[in-house]
C-alpha cells in the first residue's frame, strides 16, 4: 500500500505540474494559439475524420479527448534552451501550433477539392476565426455541399482492338456502377484493377497511365456521363518521332533461379558472375547453383507459378514470391524480367526471360536462454535450449527441438520443510510444405499453400506435494484460402497426465475443490479445426478486424472402438489402459477490433464468447479444457483463475483455481502515446465464467451454475489503466486493475466505490509483455 500511495501521490504530481501550466507559455504576443477547430459538415456520407486528413492545420494533441498532454511537457521546459532537461522536455513533448492565415486557407482549399472529387460540385466552404480568450483562436469550417452528382451512364472508348474484349468482358466487376454517387477515388481505383487485369493478361509493360476518364457534369439533373478513355502504346521511333501502336503481350522465354545468388558480388563481377553457377534443368526451369544445391529441384518448382511458355502475370508473380517467403529457406528473394527486344513467339508476341534471385537463410540455428522465475515468492531458475533446422530432410521441412529444464524452492503444502523442485520438458515439432496423406492433391500446395504439422511434448514435474507427467502429441494440417484467412486442422491429438504420486495431506485440502481436477489421471484424444481472419497483416489499413472461431470435440472414436471390449471394469466410466477417458465437445469464438484514431490515440476491443459440455464417459471438462478468466490478458482487476463461476467465492483451498465451462469477456482500451517509447492506456474489462454441469462441489455447483435469468447478474466489472514500453519488437507492459463490480459479494452490496475500491483486496497489479489483446 505504501508503494501503491507514492505512486499515486508521483502521478498527482505530475498532473498537477503539467496542469498548472499555462498553455500558451510560449506563445509570441503577436501570435495566437490554434485552440481548437471545429467543422460543421452538412454532407451526411462524407465523415468529419475523412475532411480532417486534408486540413493544412491542426490543433495539438489531446489524449483522454481533452488533455494536451504533449503541449503541457513542452511548456514545462524553461527558456534556458542550454540547459540538457529543457531540451529534453521539448524533444519529448510537442510546440504550440499558431494560428496560419495562410495554412487556414490552403485548409479551406483542400476541403473544397476533396469534396468536389467526391461529386459536390457545388459545394461552398466558408471559414471564420473566433477569438474567445487571449492568445487564443477558434477557426472554424462550414460546408454547405450542396446536392451530391450521381454517374448517369458510364462509355467506353477503347483505342486498342486488342483490349477492348477484355475490359467489355469484365465490366460486371468495375467498380464505377450507374447510379451510383460519383467519386473520383472509385475512378483512380478502377485503374489500378484496369491495369492489374491486363498485367494479368500478359501486358507486362501496360501501366495506368494508359487509362483516363471524362466527366460530363452538363447532362442536368445533378448526373454525371462518364467516359472511360484507353488509348494505345507510344512506341519511340527515334529522338523526335514516336507512334501509337496496339499494346503488345509477353511471354516468358526461360526461367532462371539463382540459389545463393549475392547482389554484391553480382555487380562487382558485371556478366561473368553467373558463369560460376552449375545449371540443371528441372521441369524446364533453370537452376543454377554455386557449390551444391542443398535442398531438393521439386521444392523450389513447387513453390513456382512461373513457367516457360506462358503469358506474363503479375498475379503468379506475387504468388510465386510469397510461396517462396514461406519456405524459410531463403532471406532475400527478388524476381525481375528481361525483355528480349529482338525476338517474338510465333504468334508476334514479346518474350521474356525471368530470374529469380534467392540468397539463402541460416540453416540452422541454436539459442540458450537462462531466466530466473518466482511463483508466487517461491525463486527458482531455469535454462533452455533451443534448436532449429530449416531442412531437415532435404524439402524445406523445419525441425524445432526446445528442451527447458527448471528448479524452485518451494515449501510443502503444510508450509513444513522446504524442498527443491525440478521440471524437464521437451518438445520437438516437424512442419512439412505439404500435405502428407495417402492422397494426391496435385493443385493444392500452390492454391493454399498448405503445410503439416508434427508435435509431440512430454513435460516432468517433480513437486513437494505431488508428481506429475504430461504427454502430448498432434497432428495438424494448416492452409490459407486468402490473404487474411487460414484454415487450421487437427484430425488427431493426444494428451495425457499421468500423477503417480500425490502426498495424501495435500490430496485433502482440495478433494472437494475445483483443484482436484488437474490432480487426477485422465487421457484425451480429440478433433479440432481453427478458422482464423486478421485484418492486422495490412499495415496501412487505420483499422482491422480480427475474428479466431475453434470446435473441437474428443472421445466419440475412441469410445466406440474401447465399447467392442467393453472395458467397463468402473461401473461409472470406462478406462484405456486403466485411465479414464473425456468425452466432450466445445467451441469458442474470439472477436477483436481496433481503430487508430489519430497518431497518437488508439482504440481496441475484443470480445469473448465459448462452451463445453461434457458429456458420456466424464462429467466435466478436462481440467486444461475448462475456460477461466482473470489476469494480464483477461478481466486485469482479478488474479489468474481468481473470479468465478458466477457468484462463488473460494474460501476452503486458499488457491486460486475457479475453473468453468462457460466463458463470456469483453473489453476496451484507450491506448495514447506519452512520449518517448511510453504509452498509457485506461481500460475496461467485464464478464465470467460459469458451470454447465455439476462438479460435486456442492456450493460452487449452487452459486456456479449458468441461468439465463440470472448470468447477467453475476457480470464483474473491472476498470484500470496501464503504462506501456513499446521497443518495437516487445513491448513491457504493467496494468493496474480495480474491481468496480465484484459477482461474490452479496445481492445489493457488488458495486465497489469510494476509497474501498483502492483497497488492496481490490486492486490487481499485471505485468506482462505484449498487448493484452
């Protein structure tokens, strides 16, 4: 509490400093602050966000909507400009913006062509400046836009005969529709898929600037005839003389691939580089190499939509690259073309030759890693090995190895004694650039892309209060049908924990708590498949999507295949082996968006919704099935596993273990740079956890039960805010959450105020690396 108090008191502080100062400190006496701007739009489809990016001039910062934070940093700074924290103090914050007459009409400018480009022709943008305290300005922009300009009809004049049956062919998917308002963005963009179209067409010279429009606006009726221009190739002839001639395609003559190629030793060397290189032919694609090729010719043809003989595409050329990315093999893939300017196919057409230069990767690579760890004050230390092989057998198959082994000083659970624990875990995965089934799916790997996965894992724990083992493996089958979608299946996966040993005073304290079930021998044989869509791989995008749905289900096969035995030797359930089997199905579904509202302020939110039910041969859910909430990544103002299910309160075992088969989340956060790589954030989290069926505990099987009439009534609610250190790579982060609705408390007393919610019981301290969501 102590630590706590000084920290709020530094905080208080600061705010108090950055507050307290006045804001146009430095602010000339001739000049004006740019206070605040204000634009009253009356184009109902046309957002306030979207006119803002073309102002010439904006206002400082804010965070939290209202603070100029920023401005408050650098007017704390004093005017001793030779004085290093001064100067610091500037870096890190952000000058007053003055008021520009000047960059207030360019605003207005900009303003009026964005609007007519997006089809109010009419529009009338008007400014004023308003002055309402000293130093101080307000300007202000009044859009009257007028009636907005529809495409009455859209022509084509197509100069090239040999283009016009491919852009007639395709005009179901122009973007420019009949009626539809006009937008000279829409135009610009039906360009660039004009020109893509033809790239793909074989036009390998043919760019957008081949393509224009004309707009007739004097039609009346507030209509627009659009004219879709495409004119021909200008061929120079010579130094003053050039032609128009039709648009010629390409045909690829050769591919090269150059294994081990070296950009630098390529240009000091000129042409004779590549007489260095051994060549070997390979499904009519050279490849060259330098000392051996170290992997096999079908990996490399595999991963390659480009081929002798046919037309250039621009498609294949991004397919064939990224295929290529994938494969790990290679850190700098480049594909480029040469023309052969006196040579045509049969058929008068360019050809091309294409080289495909790939300077290899690290093979292999080793890593050891020494890290000291503290469960719950109990100091410990592990070491790891890591191990990695990006062609195991030849075919750009990557082989991971992590062996990790750790020891803690821990007490019994009497707190009798202390003993030394030790953990050892190894896992080793293999992952195939293909699919490995007993069929053949010829077009798949350069469609999908897809890969195998090969996992297994055992883990030892030795503890003052038990033994335990861990067994794993899983087989697994991952594709991508798009950019943003991948597909992940899991035919098969085995776990089982195994507990040989278990002190009998331990075994005590949690037989009649939901603990137990993480102590007792069960196996688990099951299916799954993963649909997952991120937005996030679009880095220019101001905001993303991100959607992860799983199902899964276990014990149906193996409980038919052990039923022809009838190996019920348990009158409750039947074993494998002498182990009890779960039976279950579950599924849950992950929903995330973010929105960057400006450079500095961030929105995100996420939620949360999943079910299992158990059901035959288990009555609940296998204890690392089970959903819980709490911690860095869930509901920040309650411990790991510490809330729930719905309005039980542990107050037997003295662990924190609230485990459920129902989980409901949301969140939100506010993230805003502070300065250098700081970041601050506030936040809400709220939901539960709760029981589907009954777990034998009698009052978490009464307080812990999911109802529809009453669920929404056992919703906790935590708030908090964080600060962040975002080096790029990682990031630090450490969230301190309070408890604002608390579902344990009794009916009527769950709302937590006042100075009780600062309490200790009340509060959560997270410290985690990376964003919580």
């Amino acid at each position: 509490m102590r630590v706590t108090f000084r920290l709020l008191l530094a905080g208080i502080i600061i705010i108090s400093g950055l507050a307290g100062c006045s804001t146009t400190k430095y602010v000339p006496d001739e000049a004006f602050l740019l206070n605040r701007i204000e634009i009253q739009n009356n184009a109902k489809d046309i957002s306030k966000e979207e006119l803002k990016f073309y102002l010439r001039q904006k206002e400082n910062v804010k965070i939290i909507g209202f603070w100029r934070f920023h401005l408050g940093l650098y007017n704390l700074s004093g005017r001793d400009e030779s004085n290093g924290f001064n100067r610091w103090l500037r870096r890190i914050g952000e000058e007053p913006v003055l008021y520009d007459a000047l960059l207030k009409q360019k605003s207005n400018e900009q303003l009026t062509l964005y609007l007519k480009n997006k089809g109010y022709f009419n529009v009338q943008v008007t400014d004023s400046v308003i002055q309402k305290r000293k130093k101080k300005v307000k300007v202000r922009y009044t859009i009257d836009p007028g009636k907005r300009y529809r495409i009455n009809h859209v022509h084509y004049r197509i100069d090239d005969d040999s283009l016009r049956k491919i852009v007639l062919a395709d005009t179901i998917q122009s973007l420019i529709k009949n009626g539809a308002p006009f937008d000279a963005e829409v135009h610009d963009k039906e360009r660039e898929r004009l020109t893509r179209l033809m790239r793909n067409k074989g036009y390998f010279n043919f760019s957008k600037e081949y393509i224009y429009y004309l707009a007739d606006s004097a039609l009346g009726n507030y209509q627009v005839n659009d004219s879709l221009i495409l004119v021909k190739d200008r061929q120079e002839i010579s130094k003053d003389v050039d032609t128009l001639m039709v648009h010629q395609k390409s045909r690829i003559k050769d591919v090269f691939f150059l294994v081990g190629f070296d950009p630098q030793q390529a240009l000091q060397n000129d042409s004779g580089y590549l007489n260095r290189f051994d060549t070997l032919m390979y499904e009519g694609c050279h490849i060259l190499y330098g000392d051996n090729l170290n992997f096999r010719a079908d990996v490399l043809i595999n991963s390659n939509y480009i081929f002798p003989g046919q037309l250039y595409s621009a498609d294949l050329v991004d397919k064939t690259q990224a295929l290529l990315s994938d494969l790990q093999l290679f850190r700098f893939i480049d594909i480029r073309f040469r023309e052969l300017p006196k040579e045509r196919d049969n058929q008068g057409n360019k050809l091309l030759e294409c080289f495909i230069q790939l300077s290899p990767s690290r093979i292999q690579s080793y890593a050891f890693e020494v890290e000291g760890t503290n469960s719950s004050g109990n100091l410990g230390a592990a070491g790891i090995v890591k191990y990695k092989h990006k062609n195991l057998l030849r075919g750009a198959e990557v082989f991971d190895l992590r062996f990790r082994t750790a020891s803690e000083n821990q007490a019994k659970s009497d707190g009798s004694n202390r003993f030394n624990t030790l953990e050892v875990g190894v896992d080793a995965g293999l992952t195939l650039p293909k699919f490995v089934i007993p069929f053949k799916v010829e077009s798949f790997r350069k469609r999908f892309n897809p890969r195998t996965n090969v996992k297994v894992a055992y883990n030892y724990q030795r503890r003052p209060d038990y033994t335990r083992a861990i067994a794993n493996s899983r087989l697994s089958y991952n594709w991508k049908s798009s950019k943003l979608v991948s597909h992940s299946f899991a035919p098969l996966e085995f776990s089982l924990v195994n507990i040989p040993i278990i002190d009998p005073d331990f075994w005590k304290r949690i037989e009649n708590t939901s603990l137990r079930y993480s102590y007792e021998d069960h196996l688990i044989v099951n299916s799954s498949y993963t649909y997952l869509y991120n937005e996030q791989v679009l880095p220019s995008e101001k905001q993303y999507w991100y959607f992860r749905a799983n199902a899964e289900a276990a014990g149906n096969i193996l409980n038919s295949v052990v039923s022809l035995w009838d190996g019920k030797s348990n009158p409750e359930y039947r074993e494998i082996l002498g182990i009890r089997y779960a039976q279950y199905v579950k599924a849950d579904f992950d929903v995330r968006y973010h929105h960057n509202v400006n450079e500095i302020n961030t929105m995100a939110y996420r939620f949360f919704a999943g079910v299992g039910y158990p059901y035959g041969n288990m009555t609940t859910l296998p204890f690392e099935k089970r959903y819980f909430v709490g911690g860095a990544n869930s509901i920040r103002a309650w411990p790991v596993r510490g809330l729930g299910p719905g309005a039980f309160k542990d107050t037997v075992s003295g662990y924190y273990n609230q485990i459920g088969d129902i989980r409901l989340e949301l969140n939100a956060e506010y993230r805003f740079k502070l300065f250098w790589r700081l970041e601050g954030a506030l936040f809400m989290d709220m939901g539960n956890i709760w029981n589907i069926r009954e777990t034998g505990i009698e009052e978490q099987d009464e307080e812990g039960m999911f109802k529809f009439d009453q669920f929404y009534e056992q919703i906790a609610l935590g708030v908090g805010a964080g600060a962040r250190l975002d080096f790029g790579y990682f990031v630090f982060r450490l969230d301190m959450g309070v408890k604002a609705r608390d579902p344990s408390l009794p009916a009527g007393e769950r709302w937590v105020f006042g100075s009780d919610a600062f309490r200790t019981k009340n509060m959560a301290f997270n410290f985690a690396i990376g964003y919580p969501f």
